[in-house]
C-alpha cells in the first residue's frame, strides 16, 4: 500500500524558504515533511495531546498588521439628531 503525500499550501521551507515546496505524510505514529526543492527532511512523532497547527501565511500575522490600530464605525441614522 502507498503513502499519500500531500503538499501544504502556504508553508514555507525551513531550510530554503520556498513557499508550497513542503509535502507532508503520516505513516507508522510518526508524521513526515520534506521539501521537493532541497534536502529538508523532518520526522515527528504524533503526540495525541499535543497537535500543534503547521505555521503557514494564512495563520499568522503580518508585520505591517501588528501596528494598525483598529477603532469601532459609528453609522449615524440621518432621520435623528445626532448628540
């Protein structure tokens, strides 16, 4: 029976820091990741207790997002005075 080795969409390589390079499989209890573009290799073994979510683009904050400040939008009713 063959593996299915998926690849994931906006990780970066850890190694080379392409981007959607990383695919990524499970087999055995232990969860595997490696890079098409170079020589990453990672294993890991699943901890039932400890799944951590793979940092991708879509889950993290952009620097140019930390520093936005962000403040409520009052709609006004034209038909009411406003105070």
């Amino acid at each position: 029976m063959s593996t299915v080795k998926r690849f994931i969409a906006g990780v970066t390589c850890p190694r080379c820091a392409a981007m959607d390079r990383i695919r990524a499989w499970e087999q055995n209890g232990i969860r595997y990741r490696e890079c098409v573009s170079c020589d990453f290799f990672e294993q890991l073994p699943i901890e039932e207790d400890a799944l951590t979510e793979m940092t991708t683009r879509v889950n993290q904050v952009r620097e140019d997002q930390k520093q936005q400040d962000v403040q409520p939008v009052r709609i006004l009713d034209p038909g009411k005075p406003s105070h």
